[in-house]
C-alpha cells in the first residue's frame, strides 16, 4: 500500500507542483466494502498554486487529470482538499 501512497505523491508532484501534499490511506475503515477489494481508498489534502482562480470543481478535476492512470484500478474512492497557499 506505501506503494500507492508513493505513485500518488509522484504524480501530484509532478503535475501540480504542491506547496504542500499529505496522502492518507483509509482502505483500512472500509475493510468488507465490495470496492476495498480492489483499488484502495485515500484521502488527499493539497495545496498548490495551480489552483488559483479555479473553483472547488476545477480543482479536483486537475487531481483527477493527474492520477487518471490509477484510477481504474489502484484507487477505489479518493477524498480531495485542494486549496491554494
């Protein structure tokens, strides 16, 4: 799983330039759920400077860009702060 928290903090480093970047892994509170079979679930606080002018939507939209990859099968559910400095 330290892994996956890994591939994330690379990709959102290298997309979104973060100023700050804390990944979570929560797979563990959602131990039985059908989707925690296969990719797992993370929290993501990030605060970057690609964020400004861009509304909530906008924002997560750019996380979701950078992990697009991971998306289909690393990562079940993924929870995202991301504010600007």
């Amino acid at each position: 799983m330290s892994n996956r928290i890994e591939q994330i903090r690379e990709k959102l480093t290298a997309a979104l330039s973060p100023v700050s970047l804390e990944i979570e892994d929560d797979s563990h509170l959602h131990a039985g759920h059908a989707g925690a079979r296969g990719g797992g679930h993370y929290t993501v606080h990030i605060v970057s400077t690609a964020f400004e002018g861009k509304a909530p939507l906008a924002r997560h939209r750019q996380v979701y860009a950078a992990l697009e990859d991971m998306m289909q099968q690393e990562i079940h559910a993924l929870s995202i702060k991301a504010s600007t400095p």
